[in-house]
C-alpha cells in the first residue's frame, strides 16, 4: 500500500495518538482533546513544552521527545505555532494530523499564507492532515473521539458516516440520527480541507465493512473531478446522500467559514447526481435518507415502484402527491393484484395504488403482501395513526417484510409514549419508522433515486471521447468555429467570408437569398448586443442598409463580413460547454436560446458524457414536450441535438487550452441540427446561469 494511503489508515484507525497543546486548563481545546481521548484503547502522549504530566499522563516537551512516531498528531496550538509543529511532526515520521485550531485561510492573508505553507510541506511528504480549522473525527469502531467536542461521544454507534465540511453540521447530523433511532460508524470534520478532502475519506469508508451508508456535507468543492470519479467508485459500493449548500448567494459567508468559494450550484448537483448521489435539500433529509439507505438498497433500476398502503386517505394523498413531485413511479396495479386486495378490504377501502385499507384491521397483512407481490412494486411504504384498538400495522409488519423480500418503510403518528416502544421494534427489526408523511415519501423517493442513479451510471457511463484531436486556430472568431463545428460533424449554414463590399455583393449574388449578414471582429464576442447581425436580407436595398448598419460599429481591428444563407425555421436551443475551474469540462443544453437564462430551463453535466446522458440532460427541460411533436406537430430529432452535446464535450475535453464553447442558437428539426453562431474561447468566462 502507498504510504500516502497507509497514512491514511492511521489517521482514521490510529494506535497510537499524540496530543500537541495538551493542557491543564479545562475548556482549552488542548485539554478536551486529551479528555476525549480517555476511551481510546492506544498509547496518548500529551505534549507539552513544561508541565511534566497532564491529566495523570506523563507528558512530553516535544514530539522528538516520544519514544517514536505516532500515528496520529492532534495539533491543539495557536494557528501561528501549527507550522513549525506540523514540520516537526513530518521530520520525526509522524503518520498523520489533526489541526484543531481555526485562523486559516478563513481568517484573513496571513492565515491563508500559513495554510499554504502547511498544504506544501504536506503534499512534499506523505503525512496526511485532517483541516485545519476543524472539530476533528469519530470512529467508533476503535473508538477514537479525535476531537475537542466531546458531545461527540454522545453519538451512539452504528452503520452511517458522516463527512461534513462543518463540526455543526457533523455533529447536527449525527444527533439528528440519534433521534431517528441510528448512530454513526464514523464522523469526519473536513474543516478547510487542505490535504484530506471529501474524497480521500469517500475512499477510506468505502473499505470499512461497518459503514453501510454515507452522509455527506459540501459547502465548497476545490477538486470537483477527482470527488466525481471516486464518487462514481463509492456509490456502486455503498449510498450515498449529499447536502450541498450554494443555491443562493452565500459566498462570503462561506469564505469566511472554510475558506471555500462556492461553485455553480447546478453544476456541483448535477455532478454528484451524475456520479450516483442521492441530493437533499436539508439536513433532516440528509440523516432520514442516509438511515434508510443503510438498511438496504434497491437493485440499479431505470424506474422502481413504490407501492403505498395508507389507514387514513389524507396522508396517504401528501405522500402521493411528494412521490410524484421526485418523479418517483407510483405505478398501476395488475388487474389481478387489485381484485385480490378488493376482495381483501371491506368494503370502504380502494383496491388501487396507493391503497387505502380504511381504518386497518385483521386483512392487512394479507392486503401488504399481495401489494408487495405484484410484479411492478419495488418498495412498499405504508402509512396509519397508531391506533390500537382497531389493530396496529407495526406489529405484523416485521413478519410481512420478511415474506415479501422487499424493502418495507412505515410511518405513524401517535402519543410518544406509545410509539416509542414501537418504533424501536420495528428498527430492530431494520425497518425504517418515519414521523410524518412527507419524511415516509421522502425515504422511499430516496431509495428509489439511488437505485436509479445507479442503473444510469451503469448504463451512460460505458463509452468515452468519440472524436480525435484536431486543429483549432486561436483566436477563433464565429467562422473558424463553424468551420471546426462541420469538421466535427455539425451541420452550419452556407456561408462566405467578405473583406469588401464588393465581396459582399458577389456572394450575395451567389448564396440562396434571404440571406444574414454578420460583422466578423475578434473584439465582438456577442454580436447581437451590438447590431452586428442583420438577418433577413433579400435584395439590393436591403444589403446596402445591412452594410450601413454593420460598418457604423466601432472596430479596433478589421472589419470582415460573413454572408450566409439563412436556414429554414425550426426549434431554437443553446448547446455549450464550459471548463469549470472545479470539475472540469462540463456541458449544458437549454430550450429557447436567449430564454434559456430568462426562464433558466437549463440542464448540465459533466463532460465527457455518452449519448444517452446527453438525452437524458435534454428530458430534464421543462420545454422537452416541445421535442416531442408539441401540438400535433411532429417529433423533432432529440438524437442529434444530443450527439451535438457530446461533440461539445468532447471538444473541450481532448483541448484543454479550450475554455468554451457555445451555439446559440443551434436550430433543430425533424431531421438533424443546424449551428446558426457559434462561439469559441481561450479565456475563462462565466457561460452558464446559475440555477
């Protein structure tokens, strides 16, 4: 094994742990870190520069001073000190570190020039650093509390992990899955994240058996690639679900928090559902799907159903109404499956998905497990108050999931005291228990999500760059861009390149009328905005206002002209690509060119991406019905407009001196694409709206 990833290992499971800063004064970080400690079944060494023993422990003037290299350093020093302590800690062939303290890069020039000298000693060796700026980690499996919070140790143990770039949200998550009735196998801090990151732990708890589902926290991304690719790893092993926080403008609190300038949010989304995550909006659903993801998955799946027996009609239609909202299949019933539970239910009850059995009585398990048979349900939530005196759902409900070999989800509402006890039946038994409607719908929409990401990351994900490398001329106005388009294989419009009016006239002559009439200058990225595009043009008055209009642009280079043939009516689109200085190439393909932004109906993924990605991009926009035949008219070719985003993707991906490139608009028709501008960039610029 790599020493870098042996280190790695002696960070999370370390057997031996040095505290650096160790103090005698209780509520220092030093002291609670030792304190923290105490159940850890290793060799601690407290260092510290005088006091010969810390907490009972005999301490050490310095890490030369130990016996030998540890494991695992907690730095528990002023940021100034952790430099100098981080070096020491490096020399004497340390495996690891934990820097506690904060005043970092998100504290201003001088904490950023400390960090940057800690990630280079750090990246020069193969001592591995956990923040700084961060609460530490939990592994209870040791255990190890590696932290100055010892709430931490009041987490209970179990098989969910939590890595979060924030000690909040570590620890908000695990007591939020404490009252859930779960615990953690393992809590990570990333802190700012300087030489351990999200995807160095992704990797580490991918290996650990206990860990059966991860909870991941995402504030900033600083290497959006390499956490896709190994996301893409994780999540064919194990779920994952994810918050990540951006979609308004926080940046500066979050500059000021880790140091992190926040991404695209629709970027950074669409990755991660691309590489298999399961995205959440809260932290509530970040611990309820993680929990139920850890008892078990789906089978990869392009669309599972989800049957729903409800006793009480109104949540049972909140649930629906959610399910449908995720896109989840509530499918129809085989004919024979609903006259079964017909003849099963009294007669107030309805036979259809979602079932309502009425108020439950003796036939519900027999009406659960003839829902559960059908051959078009995947998963099976149910719904009902708790109500004893009719009959309670919870106490067949073990012995149902057990005979209908799919994943069984229960939800109930009641006084605490009874449900209590129930609840913690039932979870035992590895049956998740929601406490409202919508956190039922949302488990289920969970696990159905997870088992279709990964069917699609099997299915999309098994072909790679089409198209060879070629010759880009730099700078590369809207010509040479279409000239590299046709050589790419998209269709353009007829058209000449005119240095002279007279030029002009001769290909006008020439060219098919109406024609377009472009201004052709390196300085003008985006003509329209400026009046140098003049459309429509059919004779000779026309092409002489055209010129007018063209050659009163201020110009400081040449001035040129393109003449094209205008291309028939059809759908306009904007297809582009972008290197994100995070993730990389990435594309992106809106309805309605300029009104893609207005409306931002928009869709973006990661580059390089198969065909099918690509179409699943294009039936994400709310105005793919117009693709479809909208109206009666007829279907438009939804293959081309996808091979086109490919291309882009491609582009992007074989150049990397290639920052962008867009076509807006590309014009789609029954039968193939058309480019009518295209634009190409060296420079690094914002292309996409954010959503």
């Amino acid at each position: 094994m790599a020493p870098s990833r042996t280190n790695l290992e002696r960070l999370f499971a370390p057997a031996s742990v040095a505290v650096v800063g160790a103090s005698t004064s209780p509520g220092k970080a030093g002291h609670e870190a030792l304190r923290a400690l105490e159940h850890f079944r290793g060799s601690v060494f407290p260092v510290h520069p005088s006091a010969g023993e810390v907490l009972g422990q005999r301490a050490f003037a310095s890490l030369r001073a130990l016996p030998g290299p540890v494991d695992l350093v907690l730095f528990a020093v002023p940021a100034a000190a952790c430099v100098q302590a981080v070096r020491e800690a490096i020399d004497c062939d340390c495996g690891s570190g934990v820097i506690l303290s904060a005043g970092f890069g998100e504290a201003g020039p001088a904490g950023a020039a400390m960090q940057a000298e800690i990630e280079r000693m750090c990246a020069r060796s193969s001592f591995r650093l956990l923040g700084p700026n961060t609460a530490g980690f939990v592994n209870r499996e040791l255990p190890i509390t590696a932290s100055f919070l010892l709430a931490a140790d009041r987490i209970p143990p179990g098989e969910i992990a939590i890595v979060a770039q924030s000690a909040g949200i570590n620890l908000t998550l695990g007591f939020l899955l404490a009252k859930l009735g779960y615990g953690v196998s393992c809590a990570v801090g990333l802190g700012n994240a300087v030489n351990v990151g999200a995807a160095d732990v992704l990797e580490f708890l991918a290996e650990q058996p206990r860990t059966k589902a991860i909870a991941l926290h995402l504030e900033g991304v600083n290497d959006g690639r390499r956490l896709y690719e190994v996301l893409k790893r994780v999540t064919l092993q194990k779920p994952v679900a994810v918050l990540t926080v951006g979609r308004e403008n926080v940046a500066d609190f979050a500059r000021s928090h880790t140091g992190n300038l926040l991404g695209s949010h629709a970027l950074r989304v669409a990755a991660l559902r691309q590489a298999g995550a399961v995205v959440v909006e809260t932290t509530e659903e970040l611990a309820s799907a993680a929990a139920a993801l850890a008892l078990g998955r789906l089978p990869a799946a392009f669309d599972p159903g989800v049957g729903v027996i409800t006793a009480q009609a109104g949540p049972g239609l909140v649930i629906l109404d959610r399910l449908k909202a995720r896109g989840v299949s509530v499918p129809a019933l085989h004919p024979s499956t609903e006259a079964r539970i017909a003849a099963q239910l009294p007669g107030s009850g309805y036979a259809k998905n979602p079932v309502d059995t009425g108020r439950p009585g003796a036939s519900f398990s027999d009406v659960a497990l003839t829902l559960a048979a059908d051959p078009q349900i995947d998963v099976m939530i149910v719904f009902a108050l708790h109500e004893p005196a009719a009959m309670s759902p919870a106490d067949v409900l073990p012995d149902v999931a057990a005979r209908a070999h799919k994943p069984v989800f229960f939800g109930t509402m009641g006084p605490l005291d009874e449900i209590a006890p129930l609840a913690a039946m039932l979870r035992q038994r590895r049956i998740f228990v929601a406490e409202s409607p919508e956190q039922l719908a949302h488990v289920a929409a969970a696990l159905a999500e997870d088992a279709k990401l990964r069917a699609r990351l099997v299915a999309f994900e098994d072909s790679r760059m089409k198209s060879a490398t070629i010759d880009v001329p730099n700078p590369c106005d809207e010509h040479a861009t279409k000239q590299l388009l046709e050589a790419l294989g998209v269709r353009t419009p007829t058209g000449v390149v005119c240095s002279t009016h007279e030029q002009v006239r001769v290909a006008f002559r020439q060219l098919a009328k109406p024609v377009a009439i472009k201004i052709l200058a390196s300085e003008i990225a985006h003509k329209t905005e400026v009046g140098g595009v003049q459309l429509d043009v059919g004779d000779a008055a026309g092409l002489r206002a055209a010129l007018d209009a063209l050659d009163a642009i201020p110009l400081g280079s040449e001035r040129r002209y393109l003449v094209e043939e205008m291309a028939p009516p059809g759908l306009e689109v904007i297809v582009g690509a972008v290197r994100d200085a995070s993730f990389g190439p990435s594309v992106m393909v809106g309805l309605g060119g300029v009104f893609a932004e207005a409306f931002k109906d928009t869709a973006v993924r990661l580059a390089p991406l198969t065909t099918a990605r690509a179409q699943e991009m294009i039936d994400e926009l709310r105005g793919a019905t117009l693709l479809h035949g909208f109206r009666g008219g007829p279907p438009l070719d939804r293959v081309a407009l996808a091979e086109t985003i490919v291309t882009l993707g491609d582009l992007l991906s074989r150049h990397p001196e290639i920052q962008e490139v867009e076509v807006n608009p590309l014009r789609v028709y029954q039968q193939g694409v058309i480019a009518l501008d295209g634009l190409l960039s060296f420079e690094r610029r914002k292309l996409t709206p954010e959503a």
